[in-house]
C-alpha cells in the first residue's frame, strides 16, 4: 500500500498576500480558491511539478502563522531556483553546499520556513 503525502498546511495571517507571494514570487500553481463559508477559505497551491501542494488560508489550521518550519522541496539546480527567487523578491540564502546535497533557505512573509535542496549527483 502506497503512502503519499499530498497537502501540507502553511498557517498564515492574510491569505492574500501569502497567495500572491507563494504564486507571484516563489513561482507555485494556483489550484484551487474557494469560500466555503464565512469562517472557511480553502486555497490550494503546488510548486512545479510537485505530487504535493499547500494550503493555506482561514479555518484551515490552529498553528500559529510562521510556525510552519522546516518543508523541503527537492530542486533540480540551486543555483537556479536561488536566482529565481532573488529575481523575484524573495530573500534567499545563498546556496550551502553539504554532503547530502546543496541548500537554499527562504521564508514567506509569516516566517513560515522552506529549504530547497539540490539532490547529491551519488544519489
């Protein structure tokens, strides 16, 4: 039996703003945006290629906006998704190289923390 994690829950505080920042800045797909009522706001983003999505929005989670740390996203080239980013606006780290492969960190404007990593070439 496959298991396959496919939404992660990004807590923010104006839903808006982290939208346009997830879409317009970090470059993920806007899926899906609906009012469910007056206390629910579901909106569902994905990066690129990715068999997992966000959502953020109201009514989604109790976590505390910008508690969400640590979500990592797998990356063809650093250096590249790095340069992106900047171009976008986004403050991102410079590129750490590891053993287990090459890292940039960036937060949304809640704190909210991403790693994108650069797989190893022995991998």
């Amino acid at each position: 039996m496959d298991w396959k994690i496919e939404l992660v829950a990004v807590p923010v505080t104006d839903v808006d703003r982290a939208k346009s920042f997830y879409v317009d800045q970090v470059g993920f797909n806007a899926d899906h945006d609906h009012r469910v009522n007056e206390n629910l706001r579901f909106v569902q983003l994905t990066p690129p290629g990715s068999a997992c999505s966000i959502v953020i929005g109201e009514g989604i989670t109790e976590m505390r906006p910008g508690s969400q740390q640590g979500i990592q996203v797998v990356v063809a080239d650093a250096e590249a998704a790095r340069a992106a980013l900047v171009a976008n606006g986004v403050d991102a780290s410079d590129v750490e190289d590891q053993p287990w492969g090459r890292f940039v960190f960036f937060k949304d404007p809640d704190g909210n923390g991403w790693a994108l990593q650069q797989l190893p070439a022995w991998r």
